[in-house]
C-alpha cells in the first residue's frame, strides 16, 4: 500500500480532567451534564477578580508516586496519567521493545523506531516557573530546584511519555495555544500516514490555574467573572455569556496504522480521517468575526480527509464561551456545510470541563471518539437563552443519541494567534 494512503484508527483512550481521573469517569461526567467548575480556595486567589477554576477532579499526587511527581511539572504528570491509560485502555501492557509473557504470537513486538508521540500544551511548565522563581527570591539560589529546567519545558509531557512506551520515531511538540492539543493528533494522523510510524501516543495537557494566568487572562476581559454561581459560569452560545473558564487537565489517545491495529488483533474506536489547518491572520488574540479562518479550515479538512458533510452527525465545538468567538464559529460552519448543519447535533463540552487551553483538543478528542463509539452526544449545559446568532442544532439539557450507519463526528480547536484545526474521526 502506498504509505500515504495509510487508513489511521484509534486504539485507545486516556483523559484526567475537572470531571474525572479518567476517561471513564470523564465520560459519564459529561453524559451527565455535570460542571467541574469550583470556587478557588487560598489566599493566593482571594484578590483575583476571577476566583472561579474547574480543577482536576483526581490530583496527580494521589495517581503518581511522590519521587517521580517531584520531578515532573503539574502539566506532565496530567499527560502521564492520560498517556498510561490510553496504553493500556489500546491493549499495551509495556514500553516498545519488550513483550508481555502472555502475550501470544499474533500480538507483535512494537518496533520502539516507529512509535511515537505527540503532545502537546499551550503554556509548557508555567506553574514550575512561577513557584520556583518564587523559591529564588524567597529562599535563595541554593533551594531552586535541579529539576526546573526540564520541568518546565514545554516538551517536557511529550518527551517523558517517550520514556514511558520508549517511543524512537520522535517526540513532538507542537505549540498553538489553545489548538495545540487537537494540532498534535492531527500531526500524529500523518506521522503514521506518511509511513514515518506504526503508532502514536498523541493529545494535550495543561495546567495553568495559578493567580498570575488567571490576572492577565481577567485582565484581558477573556475570563467569566461570575463568581457568584462557579457551576454556571461557562455558557456556550448564551446569550448571556462573558468569557471562559480556566481548566486542567490531559486528554491522550493512541492512533495506529489500520493493517498494525488488525495484526495484533486490536479493539478499534473509530478511524482517525484527518485534520483541516488554517491561520487567521487577523489579531493576535480577537477571533477574526467572521469565523473567515475556520471556514478555510473546514475546506482543508474536506478537499484532503474524505469527510462529506452529508455524514458528519456531531461537532464537538470549540465554544469557550466568549461572545464574539461562539458565533463566528457558528459562521464558519454555515458558510462551509450549509443546511447540512441542521443535522449535525452539536455540543459545547467546555460548558462543563472549562478551558483547558492546550489540553482542550485533546480532551475533546476524546470525547468526540466516546461520542461514536457510543453514538450519543454530550449536552451543552447552561444555555438558558441561546443566542439567536447561534444557529445550528446545539444539543441542551440531556445528551442525544446520534443515528447509526455510516457517520463522521468534527473536533474544533482554535487559539490565540489565529489558529485553527480541526480533526475529523469516522465510523463506516
């Protein structure tokens, strides 16, 4: 088979979010129509004029053991709990190179040299940064911690799932704000695609939720300021909706060839289609208004995925909350997919997780996989009043089932600098 036509699937899963330690439990949260979102506690936090977070439901310090969560920013440890259950949830039971006891001869060795991985965060070891500089000026040279520098990279998650699985094809990392988590398993798509591996770890992490990120992003006017009423602060599409909510967290998933997937007998999600790219070009911050960049993503996605629009029953939005980018998202879609868009039931899981910026792709990756796999779409919560603007079949209240048959499900991620991806993922 030529190696760039190479069918790409997804074999397993793995998340750690504000509503869950795990993908299941993330999951059911989200079925559910349940809000992660908190009031933060501590004195640190009680001046910011926006005290409200949704947290990680599992801290990593009661996942990992202490002597390695010390050496690992807050960011990767979210990545590494994400990335150990996507391994096993793909039926892995060790790093590339080695084999299981039992496993049998069906099953073959994974060659450490086309296994990689791919993940991404927006922001890198900012909490590290800040904490240490603190330690500097508060303690001294000489109780800045070894560890710092590779703690705070932003490459840091990636290269330490590397060691993990002892993936050799490459460690990536790519940085796009709050797309970076969805460009890193489009990324992933054509490591394997291209025939440069067999399998890739791939998704985002992030974990930002200190006083400086939440000041400047306040201050910015990007952040809800409803500290009032925490479990109703993110409300996509809205009327009343004024800004998003800060979250943390990771979402991973292994992607694999189709023919290594079938070899060792692999369970698979859904086939991984591709990825549309574009840049706005238009603000480093504002969402161009016309949602004129999104569209030209969605166009990449269709001339190069084989993703008819006709197909596509669920869109996994970007969504944050924010006034002027909800609907410019909404734009896109209609100037794109036209009354094709009536069909596609539509869900805003920010509403309930936050923002987890460069963890966001990759935590809605997974849950637009579930959402095949299950064939039922998570609500959207909090829409008391939709904005008219906001026309498109956005799911409210209870979750939907989607139709059976043939269906492409659409995973949207934008971020700061004008960037947008978007991933589709089918089932056939």
């Amino acid at each position: 088979m030529d190696s760039t036509n190479r069918t790409v699937v997804v074999t397993g899963i793995g998340a750690t979010t504000p509503l869950g330690g795990d993908s299941a439990s993330t999951w059911k949260g989200l079925i559910e129509g349940r809000s992660g979102v908190s009031l933060l506690e501590g004195e640190r936090f009680a001046e910011l004029p926006v005290r409200i977070a949704a947290s990680a439901a599992v801290d990593p310090s009661e996942v990992l053991p202490r002597p390695l969560a010390r050496k690992l920013d807050r960011s990767a440890q979210f990545a590494l709990i994400a990335a150990r259950e996507a391994w096993a949830d793909a039926g892995y039971t060790g790093p590339a190179g080695t084999v299981a006891e039992d496993a049998s001869d069906a099953a073959p060795e994974i060659d450490p040299g086309r296994l990689g991985t791919v993940i991404a965060s927006g922001i890198g070891g900012v909490t590290t940064l800040l904490d240490q500089y603190d330690v500097l000026k508060e303690k001294g040279v000489r109780k800045v911690s070894p560890h710092t520098v590779p703690m705070l990279m932003p490459n840091s998650p990636s290269a330490n799932v590397s060691l993990e699985v002892g993936a050799q094809a490459g460690a990536h990392t790519p940085v796009s704000a709050c797309a970076s988590g969805a460009e890193a398993i489009g990324y992933a798509i054509e490591m394997i695609r291209s025939g440069r591996a067999d399998v890739v770890v791939a998704g985002g992490t992030e974990a930002a939720i200190h006083p400086l990120p939440i000041a400047a992003f306040g201050n910015m006017m990007a952040m809800s300021k409803n500290n009032d009423d925490p479990q109703g602060a993110s409300r996509p599409f809205d009327v009343d909706r004024n800004g998003f909510v800060l979250g943390e967290g990771a979402g991973v998933i292994v992607l694999e060839s189709a023919e290594h997937a079938a070899r060792r007998g692999a369970r698979v999600y859904c086939e991984a289609l591709g990825q549309g790219i574009s840049s706005d070009s238009h603000h480093i911050t504002q969402p161009e208004p016309t949602g004129r960049g999104i569209a030209q993503a969605l166009r990449h996605l269709v001339a190069t995925a084989d993703v008819k629009p006709a197909e596509i029953v669920h869109i996994n939005a970007h969504a944050t909350s924010t006034p002027q980018g909800d609907i410019g998202e909404i734009k896109a879609l209609r100037s794109v997919f036209g009354d094709d868009v009536d069909h596609m039931a539509l869900s805003a899981t920010k509403s309930m997780t936050g923002h987890l910026l460069g963890g966001a792709g990759g935590v809605e990756t997974v849950a637009t996989v579930l959402a095949l796999h299950h064939r039922l779409a998570p609500p959207t919560i909090n829409v008391d009043n939709l904005d008219p603007e906001a026309d498109a079949d956005v799911v409210r209240g209870t979750a939907r089932e989607l139709p059976e048959g043939a269906a492409v499900a659409v995973n949207n991620s934008f971020g700061f600098g004008g960037h947008n991806v978007v991933l589709a993922f089918a089932t056939r």
